[in-house]
C-alpha cells in the first residue's frame, strides 16, 4: 500500500460576495516531498526570505521555479462563495435570526446588536463549512482514489479561516485517515507549495498574463483528471449553481 502527503492551501476568503474560493490539492510521496523539502529550504536560505508564498514566487519566479519541477499531482477545487449567501433554502437560518428583534439578545441595544452578529457569523461559518467546504474535501479525495484505489493518505492544510476543529473531523469523514492542521505554514514546504498554486490559479482567473504562463508551463502538466466527467479538474463545487457567464470565465484551463 503506497502512502501519499496531501498538502492544501485556500486563496480567496469563504465570505467573499464578488470573488472566487480556491483550494489547491498536492498529492507527494513522502520520497519526493524530502526532496521538495530540501529545494525549499535551500531556496529560502539562498533568497534570504522566511517563506515562500505566491506573492514573492511571482515578482521573480525564476528564482524559484524548481519547486514546481518535482513529482507531485494537482487537483483544484473553485467554489463561488456569493452561491451560498444567494441560496434562500440554506440561508434561512441567518435570516431568520436577521429578523429577530433586539430585545430578544438581551442585554443593552449595542451589546444585543453584538451578540447578533456573532451569532451571524457562526452560523453562517457552519453553514459553509458543512455544505460547501465539505465538498472541496470529499471532491479531492474521490479525485486522488477513484483510479488507483486504496492508500494510506496523510493531509496536511494550512490552519482554515473557520472551524478548525470540525474541518478536521469532516476530513476524517470523508476517508482522510491522517489530518493535521498547520499552525505556522512556513515549516512545511507542502503548504508553501499550495500556497503558489492556489495564488496563480486566482491570479490567473483575474487573466493576469504571467500566472496563466506560469500555469501552462509548470502546474497543468500536473493536473489530474482534466478531461474527468465523473471528477473534473478543476472542480467547481455544486456545479449547477455556476451561471453561464462564470463557467465561460472559467473555461480557462484545458
């Protein structure tokens, strides 16, 4: 039984109303990921630099264009966040709770008003988190399975933006049997690497020229399951959701 590293990093914010949610997937052997590990570290002593993220790797990437070099696979998930708070069948909690009076918070109308909204963005954190960042999750692990069968995975991701403790639970559930959440990204040079996938693919979305050249050079070779009908590459989480205008202007990777 062969045993991978599942690294994964987020570019944009679940919140968002205008922009897109991306989490890059990279699946390593522990072999190869020495190796990556060794270029990384070496990269960041030679550039004087503590981490490597997308912002620093595309103002001069050919300084550090060898980490994309090494054997790994790619899978992307896309999420459109404005879906979710448009979804009146799973929004009705929060606005319901919108509608309450103050009065029934308790309290002082500034301090009620408060403890509205942090009720608010809990709830609404639940929400994408067990619908939508689900998905991304079991999305990738039936992407990285369904052709060579059973591994032993490890996953490693950079410390979500919510829920820390349920992401973890809700990866286990979906066949991760490893999870870790990784506090300071910096020490793992997997996350960093997810970081500069997840960076370009957003980049290249707002059609900047240098992440799509980037993309077609070294990232796409990578991807898996491209041409997939079962599991597509990248995968748009609730695909039916997405309107003719956003499929076009993501039809930007084959």
């Amino acid at each position: 039984m062969s045993e991978y590293l599942i690294f994964s990093d987020e570019s944009g914010t679940w919140n968002s109303k205008s922009g897109y949610y991306i989490r890059s997937w990279i699946k390593i052997t522990k072999e190869e990921y020495k190796l990556l590990k060794k270029e990384v570290e070496k990269l960041k002593q030679e550039n004087n630099i503590k981490e490597i993220k997308w912002r620093k790797f595309s103002k001069n990437y050919k300084k550090f264009d060898s980490i994309l070099k090494y054997d790994f696979n790619v899978f992307i998930t896309i999420s459109r966040p404005k879906h979710f708070f448009e979804k009146e069948n799973v929004y009705n909690a929060v606005i319901n709770i919108k509608r309450m009076s103050l009065n029934k918070f308790g309290g002082r109308a500034e301090i009620a008003e408060k403890i509205r909204k942090k009720i608010i963005k809990t709830v609404e954190n639940t929400l994408f988190f067990n619908l939508y960042e689900k998905q991304h999750i079991e999305n990738t692990k039936f992407a990285f399975t369904k052709e060579d069968g059973y591994h032993s995975f490890h996953l490693l991701v950079d410390s979500p933006q919510h829920l820390k403790k349920e992401w973890k639970k809700i990866a286990k559930e979906a066949g991760f049997e490893k999870v870790k959440i990784v506090k300071d990204s910096k020490k793992e040079a997997g996350i960093e690497l997810s970081d500069v996938i997840a960076g370009c693919i957003q980049n290249m979305i707002k059609k900047e020229e240098l992440a799509t050249s980037i993309y077609n050079s070294f990232i796409k070779p990578k991807m898996v399951d491209m041409t997939s009908r079962d599991c597509p590459n990248p995968n748009l989480i609730f695909y039916n959701d997405f309107s003719s205008q956003e499929k076009s202007e993501l039809n930007i990777f084959r």
